[in-house]
C-alpha cells in the first residue's frame, strides 16, 4: 500500500476517535512530515484523500479543519416551526435551532432571468421573465447546502422578494402578508452524486452523496408561486417525515 495511504488511514482513525474533533486544524505539513517521515507531496496526498472522503475541507488563510458531519434534521414540521418563531427564522433556522445548531439562511444574490423550462413549471409563458433568488444554507462556517428559488415577477414584487437582502421569518410568511398564502406544495427528493465544484463547496469530496430537493409551492387556486431547488450535503441532511396519516384499517 503506498505511503500516503497508511498516512491517511491513520489520520482518519484519529478523526473518527474523536481525537481530531469536528473544527480542529489537522497539524502543519511540516509537523506531519516529521512524524511520518514523509515528504510534503505524500503528506499532500494523503490529506487529499481525507478531503475526497468528505472529513476535512481547506478553509483559505487558516488551514484544513476536520469537517463537521454532524446530521441537520430537517421534519416536514419546519414550516409550522418557522412560523412560530413569531417570524423571526425561516423553515432551515428553525429546524436548526431546535437542534441548539447556529443555521443560517444567506442570500447570495437575486435577479431577473430568463428560463423557458422554468417559466413553464411556473405555469407561464416561456417568454416572460421570473426573479431568481440563490441562497446558502449555513452552519458555523460550514455551506451544507443551496438553494435556487423561482418566482414569478408580480408575486416577487407583492411579496418584497425581488429585492436584495435576507427575508426576515422566510418566504412563505413574506408571501402570506402579501396575500398570496401558499397552502400546498410538490415535493421529490433524489440523491446523487456531487460534481466536482459541489463537493468542493460542500466539503463532501467525491464520496458522499448530495440530495436534491425541487418543490413547486401553490396557492389554493392551484397556481404556482415559487420553484425551489436544492442541493444538500447528504452526509449532513436528514429528511424526516413524522406523523403521517396513514388509511385506517377495515
């Protein structure tokens, strides 16, 4: 077995012991080439391949850090939850607040766009404009996951979601004061693997899957006011569904 191999299994030994904890720097290149008798290009590799696994992820100007992989549980209770944040989280927050986790929901951008595929799971025509707002998903400093939103341009401006900034409590009460309540909403969920960009912003590596979450929400005349789509670190998200109905027996 080559060098950086045994160099690796070791460290992520130590990791899963818990001698490295979640946060922690791994030791400098130098302090791994001298307790391993090993030169920089085999200490490199080998913590690449942690980083390929998903257990540590190169934080710019401080190091590599062993990757939180704690589970975020996310139940199909987290939009009642948000709402009884008195508006103050949305749905991602408050699921992570009940888990004494810091989530942090970050807007990255909002703008005007052009997509024929989306106009028409929107119901509109694939001429028109739609207003997409693109989030990240945080906890600590860790992204575990993202999120393009949809919306059409009159429900955007009603609801104040064509504008720059973080929306206070979330987008369904923003919609709900504008009028426009969303009562139901289509949900699938898949799982695959990440590309490479998303498993480097991730912090998944290769290795681990991401899910991804597409939602169409809508009024209750049917009409769809929002596409959502995520991808999520799937060592880190858990879907949970509690409390279904289920037919009564004969």
């Amino acid at each position: 077995m080559p060098k950086y191999r045994d160099i690796a299994n070791e460290l992520r030994e130590e990791i899963e012991r818990g001698d490295l904890p979640p946060g922690s720097k791994l030791p400098f290149t130098e302090d791994l080439m001298e307790r391993f008798g090993a030169s920089k290009s085999t200490i490199r590799s080998a913590v690449d391949v942690l980083a390929q696994e998903g257990l540590v992820v190169a934080r710019r100007r401080y190091g590599t850090v062993v990757r939180d992989r704690r589970t975020v549980r996310i139940p199909l209770s987290r939009y009642r939850r948000s709402l009884e944040s008195d508006g103050q989280l949305g749905p991602f927050e408050a699921a992570c607040a009940a888990q004494g986790l810091n989530g942090v929901m970050k807007t990255v951008s909002v703008d005007r766009v052009r997509d024929p595929v989306v106009a028409a799971l929107l119901g509109l025509d694939p001429s028109v404009d739609t207003v997409c707002r693109r989030r990240e998903a945080h906890i600590e400093d860790q992204v575990v996951q993202f999120q393009w939103a949809w919306y059409p341009l009159d429900v955007a401006e009603l609801a104040g979601l064509d504008r720059p900034g973080k929306i206070e409590g979330g987008v369904y009460p923003a919609l709900k004061r504008a009028g426009l309540a969303a009562v139901e909403a289509d949900e699938r969920v898949t799982a695959r693997m990440p590309t490479k960009e998303e498993g480097d912003q991730l912090g998944t590596g290769a290795s681990a899957p991401v899910l991804t979450i597409e939602r169409i929400s809508k009024d209750s005349a049917g009409r769809p006011l929002e596409l959502l789509r995520v991808v999520a670190a799937g060592d880190r998200m858990e879907l949970a569904y509690e409390g279904l109905p289920l037919p009564g027996s004969d």
